[in-house]
C-alpha cells in the first residue's frame, strides 16, 4: 500500500493533483453515484411502456395521466437545484444516504398506489430524490477524477442511462407475451426499488466524503481520512500548524449569484441552453418512442416493446461511442455533431411523417437516429458540462442549475408533444422541435468560456506545496 505524508491541506490537494486515481474503491463510488441516473431512466422506460395499463387499472383522465407522467420532472426541477447548495455547504455524502433511502421507498409507494393522489405523490418523492441526488453525484463524479479523465468517465452515465431505459421497458415483455395488460405498470415501476436498494447498501457500505471537498471544508484529520479512505492509500498525518483548523466559514461565499459572475456566466448560459433545449427534445419524443411505435405497429404491445428496445439500444451504442471519443473531440466537437444529427433526423421526420393507413419502417429508423444522436453528444453534455468547468465551491450549484435548466425543458417537453401532436399532426411537430437543437447548435459556436480574464469565485486559496 502506498504511503503519503500529509502536512496540511495543500499535501492532499497536490496530491489530488498529481496521481490517477484508477483504484477498485474509486470505480466502486463511480458506479454507485449513478444510481440516480439509473432510477431517473428506468422511470422513464417503465412508466413510458405501462403508461396505457395505468390509466385503464385506475381510470385516469388525460389531465391527469399529463400531471402524472410529468410529476417526477417536476419534482426534480424544485429539488435540484437545492441539492446543489446543500452538497456545496455540507458535502455529498448525507445527501447520498438520504436520497437513496427516497429512491427505494418511492417505487413501492406508486407500485401499491390504488388512486391517481398515490401515484401522485409517490411520483413527486421520486423526482425530488433525483433532483436532490444528481448535483451531488456529479459533482462526485467530477472530483474523484483528474481533470483529464473527468469528461471522459463521466460521460458514461448516457450509456448507462439508455441500459437503464431498455430494462425499463423489458420488464413488460414476459407480460405482453403473455397477453397481460391489467397491472405492468405496477411491475416495471416496482422493480425500481429492488435496484435502488442494491444501490442503498452499496452507498452504506462503500460511500465516503468527496476528498477535494472534503479537503477544502473538513478539518485535516478528517480530510486526511477521506483520504485514505477513498484511494486505499496509507496517509501518514504530520501536521506542521499551518491550517489545521476548520476553514473560517466567514470567508465562504454561497448563493445563485456567483454562477452569474463575470467569470461563470458564459459557462451557465451554455449549461442553462444546452440542459433545457436536451431535455426538452428529448422528452418530448423519447417518452414517446412507444406512442410512436404505436402509430406504427398499431395496438400490438410485442413489436411496440422491441421497437422501443431496439431504438435505445441504438442510443446506448451511440453512448458508448461518444464515451470513447470525448478525449478527442472534447465536450463541444461532440455536442455538435450530436445536435446536428438531431436536427437532421427531426427535419426528416417533418417531412415523411407517419402514416398509420401505411405503415413504415422509416419513422422509427428517423427516432433511432434522433436518440443516437442525443446519446452521441447532447445527452452527455447536459449534465457533465457542469460538472467539470465549474470549481469545486460551486459545482454542486452548478451542476443544480443545471439540472433545473433541464427539467424544466423536460416538462415542457412530456406536455408539448402530445397536445402540438394532437393539434397539428407528427410533422408539424417535429419541425417545431428541430428549432432547440438549432438553438443550442447556435450557443456552443459562438458561446465560449476560457478565456484567461476568467473570474473564480472566491474561495481558499491554494498554493501548490
């Protein structure tokens, strides 16, 4: 085992600096802070394929299956950005526990729901517990890497999601097969808890402090242990009294305004276009592949579910692709080329449309593109761009900002497809969608943030031992 002395907090953070941290344990925390990302894409794909069992078992109206399928965003959307406070002033580890004890029992609660106020709130919990999670497992994510491999391992979480997605739906097959349709939904949204609780005692057993927070905030015998903890290292502690104590926390600074100085600005109005206008497309037409897939097949739930499959598992190549090609392309090559390939597939679809009295392949070869597409660079560039261009002080705000930014896309987007779709029919709809790619395409070749005049927010200063 490695030994380190640490003199102070400047050893540990030089040391963060210096060494790659490819430990068991590290991949070990990697994977478990996706467990929100894991529940928040199983939800869309269970809710999604058990969406018509759900309004039939408890008679829902289409008021309320609207209200329903859009609960879990709009939780999110009140919670995230308060989880990102939260875990900048008391660290990520308490918000770890908590939102993975709400991420089991909210699946149970809308399993067991026998009325639309049960799904309801339980729908509301789980939205809050993934807003309140994903802040703090990203910015996690984001320290306990090095800055070089920190985009790149990141990124995994769209791969990871699009898995989580296909499961969704998966669950339902047995059932379609099987010519069951009265209570999927209480399967497939119910096997969520069993996840999450694996995930539970795996956040219990192995979870720690982030080390540079925790470098940064805590007192140096506690940052030492994190330390030691995190990267199976044996730190050897010799303080030499330069700062030992507990940082002053008068000389800590908080609240929404630091994203919005000068110096973070032109990283929050590209997080803020490309969370929202991501979240927005998506939404509005991946909940929907099965409704779509629908028009298609027509009612038959079988070739509805392996269509569904099949274009995630497209999206899910397209991840894993965009995984291995970040360190060449960068964050901004990949968000391009993603967002182009999106624009292309919507304009497309606005052209041919879908056309039940004639049923076509090519309507769900155009929305397998559009999700490769998002999977390639939009995906993955709505929640790891905060990550990594904001400092530590701020990144579990930044990252909250830009959750908000993009859930409020995603409610937007659960309620815009099907009322526009009504209204004007799958072409029209499309076309109108084609303007966000557009728009975001727009931020990220004229929107840049490196400039060497840029501004950190105050906070400890560091000088390298």
């Amino acid at each position: 085992m490695n030994k380190v002395v640490i003199r102070n907090r400047r050893d540990i953070l030089k040391y963060l600096e210096d060494n790659p941290r490819n430990t068991p344990r590290v991949g070990i925390l990697f994977a478990i802070a996706l467990t929100s990302v894991f529940a928040d894409a199983y939800d869309l794909g269970s809710l999604s394929i058990g969406v018509a069992s759900l309004t039939n078992d408890l008679g829902l109206t289409a008021t309320q299956v609207g209200i329903i399928t859009s609960s879990t965003a709009i939780g999110a959307l009140v919670s995230a950005l308060a989880g990102g406070m939260i875990a900048d002033r008391t660290g990520r580890y308490r918000l770890f526990i908590i939102c993975a004890v709400l991420l089991v029992i909210a699946p149970i609660g809308v399993a067991l729901s026998v009325n639309f106020w049960m799904v309801l709130f339980f729908r509301v919990v789980l939205g809050i517990a993934v807003g309140l999670d994903i802040p703090v497992a990203f910015s996690f994510m984001a320290e306990l890497l090095t800055k070089e491999t920190s985009a790149k391992f990141i990124n995994f979480w769209q791969p990871v999601s699009s898995f989580s997605n296909i499961l969704g739906v998966a669950i339902a097959l047995p059932f379609a097969l099987g010519a069951v349709t009265s209570g999927i939904w209480r399967y497939t949204v119910g096997f969520g808890a069993v996840i999450a609780l694996v995930a539970l005692v795996l956040r219990l057993k192995y979870s720690e402090e982030s080390p540079l927070w925790s470098a940064k905030h805590q007192n140096l015998i506690k940052a030492a242990k994190v330390l030691e903890t995190t990267y199976d290292i044996k730190v050897q502690l010799e303080p030499d009294g330069t700062d030992d104590q507990e940082i002053d926390p008068s000389r800590r600074r908080y609240g929404l305004s630091l994203l919005f100085e000068i110096g973070q600005l032109p990283k929050t109005v590209l997080v803020s276009v490309c969370s929202f206008c991501q979240q927005l497309q998506y939404y509005g037409i991946g909940f929907y592949v099965p409704l779509i897939a629908g028009m298609v097949f027509g009612h038959d739930l079988v070739s509805t579910i392996i269509a569904t499959i099949c274009a995630q598992a497209v999206a899910m190549i397209a991840g894993l692709i965009g995984v291995r090609l970040t360190s060449r392309l960068g964050l901004r090559q990949l968000g391009l080329i993603g967002y182009s390939i999106v624009l292309v597939s919507l304009l497309w679809m606005s052209f041919v449309g879908v056309d039940s009295d004639h049923p076509s392949l090519l309507p769900i070869v155009l929305v397998c593109l559009m999700l490769a597409g998002t999977a390639f660079g939009p995906g993955p560039l709505s929640k790891t761009l905060a990550a990594v261009v904001y400092p530590t002080e701020i990144r579990g705000m930044g990252t909250g900002w830009s959750e908000t930014m993009g859930r409020a896309g995603s409610i937007i987007g659960l309620f815009f497809f099907p009322v526009v779709l009504a209204a004007v029919g799958v072409q029209t709809t499309m076309l109108i969608i084609s303007v966000f790619p557009i728009l975001a395409i727009v931020s990220l070749i004229t929107v840049h943030w490196g400039s060497k005049s840029e501004r950190k927010p105050q906070e400890l200063t560091v000088v390298a031992g």
